[in-house]
C-alpha cells in the first residue's frame, strides 16, 4: 500500500555530490521524466513522479549523490 501512495504523489528533491549535472542525464536516460529542474548552489532541485521514486534513490546510491 505504501508504494501505491507514491505512485500517485509527485516528488520535489534536490540533487548534490560530484558534478550533479551527471545525475540528472543518467535519470533522464532511465526514463524519469523530471520536472522544474533548478539550479542551486550546491546542485539541482527538481521534481518527479513519486512512482520513480525508487530508481532515483538508486541511480543517486551508485552514482554517489545524495538526495534530499
């Protein structure tokens, strides 16, 4: 039931690590269509649907980046 309710949500984060830029590509590869993306000091903030929730957790682990 939980992941129905993010499936439904959508998702505003922000991205920061080394060379930021580079997860949003790898992201927009994977097929997450992100919104609102803006630039931040210290990376991007952008928003997505909650169903994709889960893979950006996962290209951030194995790219290094965090999310917030």
């Amino acid at each position: 039931m939980r992941l129905q309710f993010w499936a439904a949500d959508t998702l505003r984060f922000s991205v920061t690590g080394p060379e930021p830029h580079r997860f949003l590509s790898r992201a927009a590869a994977a097929g997450v269509r992100l919104r609102r993306v803006r630039w931040q000091r210290d990376g991007y903030a952008a928003t997505a649907s909650g169903a994709d929730r889960r893979r950006l957790e996962r290209i951030a682990r194995d790219g290094g980046w965090t999310l917030a």
